[in-house]
C-alpha cells in the first residue's frame, strides 16, 4: 500500500542523497529554483531587480497553489553532501503518486539526481501498483525527454502543460 511512510523510505533508499522536510532557511534556496525555471521563459529582457520581484511573487503563487490543490501533500529538499540540490513535493491519494514538482539547481543538473528521484519513485509505485504521475510545461524538453526515457505516457496536453503518467509495470 501506498503510505506516507513508503514514501519516505523509498526517498531515504537513493544511495548519496538525502530528502529533509524544508525549514525557514530553504525559503532563499526554493525560490532560487523557481526563478530557475523562469530563465529562458520570456522574461530575460527584464531588469534584475523586476525579475528577482517577479520571482518573489511566482515563489509565493506557486507554494500557495501547489498547497491548496494538493493539502495533504508533502515537499523534501534534496541533498547531496550536506548542501542542497533541488526539490521535490508529492501528493499522493493511495491509489496514485504525483509529483507536483520537481526541480533540480542549475549547477547538479545532469547529474542523475532526477533520474534516480524517478527511479526509486517509480519501484516504489511498481510494487505498490499505483501509478506516477506528473505535469511538465510543454517547452521544457529536457524533462519530457527524461519522463520519456523512464516509461511515461502522455495523457493530456494543453498550451501549457503535458499531463504524463507511467502505470505500474
């Protein structure tokens, strides 16, 4: 069955990473990831100061809808030799695991860190037989590339967003 707990130990299982709860002090590092997925987005003709505002209020749009549409959900910072490298949050309704979000820093991407997240996160789901599922904007290839590549079927698409799933195998 898909738990709360489960969740946690498949995450604690990933060899070199570690998942904590965020604090008051990751406020400044999560929203660094957000202004991350802003780059490249249209908005780069923007002053620094309007763009770091602008990210401000993504950061506390996103946290206040992520946390509305998913109330029971649960956000982990990811690290890796003690310093932080992304982020994921996940709901779940024990019939299914979503990842509202994952995002990995500029610095540690490419480096296996989201591949291996998904990896535990899908044996996970196998076992349990539920599935994964997940949203990506329609221009982030990268990812869609990734999800692709570890099994994910779209499901819906709008101007926006992919809706993906990857049933349990």
């Amino acid at each position: 069955m898909l738990t709360s707990a489960a969740i946690e130990h498949a995450l604690d299982e990933i060899p070199d990473l570690h998942f904590r709860i965020p604090d008051a002090d990751d406020r400044e590092f999560e929203r660094t990831l957000m202004a991350s997925t802003m780059t490249g987005a249209g908005f780069d003709h923007l002053p620094a100061e309007a763009l770091d505002r602008l990210a401000d209020i993504q950061y506390e749009a996103q946290q206040a809808s992520y946390s509305a549409s998913w109330p029971d959900s649960t956000r982990w910072i990811i690290e890796r030799s003690a310093r932080p490298v992304g982020r994921i949050w996940l709901g779940h309704t024990g019939e299914r695991l979503h990842v509202v979000d994952v995002t990995i820093a500029l610095a540690a991407r490419g480096e296996g860190i989201g591949t291996r997240t998904l990896t535990a996160l899908i044996g996970l789901c196998d076992r349990c037989g539920v599935p994964l599922a997940l949203q990506v904007a329609t221009g982030n290839a990268g990812a869609l590339r990734l999800y692709r590549r570890l099994g994910f079927t779209t499901t819906s698409e709008s101007d926006s967003y992919v809706s993906m799933v990857r049933s349990p195998g």
